[in-house]
C-alpha cells in the first residue's frame, strides 16, 4: 500500500518549521541564567506561594 504522499509532505513541513522554531527559542534562551533564591522573591509577585516556587523547580530539575 503506498503512502498517501498528499498527507505526508505537509506533515514533514510542520515538522521542519517545528524545529526552526526550537533552534530559534534556544538560541534566543543560551544565555538565561538562574537568579538567585532572594533576587527571584524580589522580581515576584507577592501572590507567588513557595509551593508555587517549589512546583516550578520540580518541573524544571525534570529534564524535559
């Protein structure tokens, strides 16, 4: 059975475009940094919880 080529190639364009736009974000991210604990609670919003905090370290430390 072939593949249905109409299908396909705008698929692999998506694809493409997707990953220009990843390369395009990390470059535009290389050089973010972590701030520091106390620089961080000072750029917050006070309504920013610790549990929020903690949340957000979690996601980032998991490597996705």
């Amino acid at each position: 059975m072939e593949a249905p080529w109409g299908l396909c190639l705008p698929a692999g364009d998506t694809i493409e475009k997707a990953k220009a736009r990843t390369r395009a974000v990390g470059r535009k991210l290389k050089d973010v940094q972590e701030l520091p604990v106390g620089e961080a609670a000072g750029l917050l919003p006070s309504n920013v919880t610790e549990d929020d905090v903690e949340a957000a370290e979690e996601d980032s430390a998991g490597g996705d």
